[in-house]
C-alpha cells in the first residue's frame, strides 16, 4: 500500500520571534514535492502558534507539542485540544520521550491525551520509543508495543494517528539509527497493530522515524519500506528541512 508521507518538525522549546520570522522565511520558500504525495506539519513552541498559522504557506500543517487529557479548565500551564481547534491547529504531537521523561508523562497519561485529542477532532502524531539500556537488553519490541497498547486500549479509530518511532538514545544525539533498525521496528509496530488492531489499520497506519534526522542520513531511512516520513527536531530549525523534505524524489 502506498502511504503518503509525513515529515513533521519539532522546534522543542526554541526559538525568539526572529528566529520564527527567518525559519518561516526558508519554510515558505522551500521547493517540495506535490503536496499530494507528503505532508508537512510544523510544531512550534505555543506561544508562536498564532503568528505561524497567519504567515507559514497554506500547504504546511501546524502542530502543538503537546496538551491536556480532557476539557481546558482550572489546569494551569496546561493547553486544550479545544483551545487548538480554536486557533486552527489540527495536529498535536503527544507522548513525546522528552515530555514521558523529563515530565513524567505515563502511558496512560498519554493515552488518555491521545483520546482526548482525537475526540475533538484534531489528529495526533504519536511518539514511541526505547532508552539505550531497553534496547541493549533487546526490550525495544516490547517497550514499543507497550506504550502502542495504552493507546489502542483507548481509541477506536486510528484513521487520525500517526506513530512516530524515536529511539531515545538517538533523539539530539547525532546518533542516528541505522536504516535497518529502523525498519526492523517500523515493521514490528505493523505487525502488533495487525495482530491486535488489524491488518487494514496496519497497512494504512503512518510510521514516522525520528531521532537525529539530517539531510546527510534521512534518504537511506526514507527508503525503506515501513518508514514513511520523519519527526525532525534539531534539523527542523535550519534550511536543511526543505532537504529532508526532498528525502524521497
Ligand atoms: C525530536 O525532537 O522529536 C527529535 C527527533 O529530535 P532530533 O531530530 O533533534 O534528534
């Protein structure tokens, strides 16, 4: 089944409204391949939000880096599927290891958020992954499958879901996983979600890679088979991006 791919760019938490103004600037003159055959999502930190949904192309997608398990409310800090909806920001990325691990984020956690976004419309890309230490005791296929499992528990449909595989001894690191062990985990998550959730769901379901991305490396990834686009972070903030968005032509 040919899957359209998906490049997504997490911006984590940087950037001055200049720097929005320059990446905005390389973002809109970047040549890329018929829109119908990727997709491109942008995730800014919040606060730029607004000022990237009036000034980034029309055919760029935004997405938040995060929000809150159910309806906005006394949450303090926190920011709502319905308050992104409202500022017309379709996509959210949850469950980012960063978020799991530096805030303490649960599978269950991130699988409520999950339903919770899905519920008021918005799409969600979903990042999974193991530490170093799971994988040299080969735990990746089980960790991976864990945290999939928290969400299949609690969603219906996964029309609107995108996983995105991040090993996190690769995420910032400048080690990137080899294009085999990415589709060798890429192919694991197919083969979970068609044994536990279905084969229709596991061939259409988009499997992004991430974790130290460049234009150098991300051709080799993008060619194999169950790698359908990638989750950027540091590269997503430099002109390269428009590269990595040429991965596959
Ligand atoms: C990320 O933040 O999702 C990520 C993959 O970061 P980097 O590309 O910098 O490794």
């Amino acid at each position: 089944m040919s899957r359209k791919l998906i490049v997504g760019g997490n911006w984590k938490c940087n950037g001055t409204q200049d720097d929005v103004k320059r990446i905005v600037e390389f973002l809109n003159k970047a040549e890329v391949p018929c829109t119908n055959h990727i997709e491109v999502v942008i995730a800014p930190p919040a606060p730029f939000l607004p000022i990237l949904r009036s000034t980034l192309r029309s055919d760029f997608n935004l997405a938040a880096q995060n929000c809150w398990t159910g309806k906005g409310g006394a949450f303090t800090g926190e920011i709502s599927a319905e308050m992104l909806m409202n500022l017309n920001v379709p996509w959210v990325i949850l469950g980012h290891s960063e978020r799991r691990t530096l805030l303490g984020e649960s599978d269950e956690m991130v699988a409520e958020k999950v339903a919770y976004a899905l519920s008021q419309g918005m799409k969600v890309i979903l990042c999974c992954g193991e530490t170093l230490e799971q994988r040299e005791k080969n735990e990746t296929t089980m960790v991976v499958a864990r945290q999939i499992k928290a969400v299949a528990d609690k969603i219906q449909s996964w029309n609107n879901v995108v996983i995105a595989y991040e090993p996190i001894w690769a995420i910032g690191t400048g080690k990137v996983a080899t294009p085999q062990q990415a589709q060798e985990v890429h192919a694991n998550i197919r083969a979970w979600l068609s044994q536990n959730v279905g084969e229709a769901v596991a061939q259409a379901v988009r499997i992004q890679y991430g974790g130290s991305v460049t234009a150098a490396n991300c051709k080799e990834i993008g060619s194999q088979p169950d790698v359908d686009g990638f989750l950027v972070g540091g590269a997503s903030l430099k002109p390269e991006f428009a590269d990595i968005l040429n991965a596959r032509i």
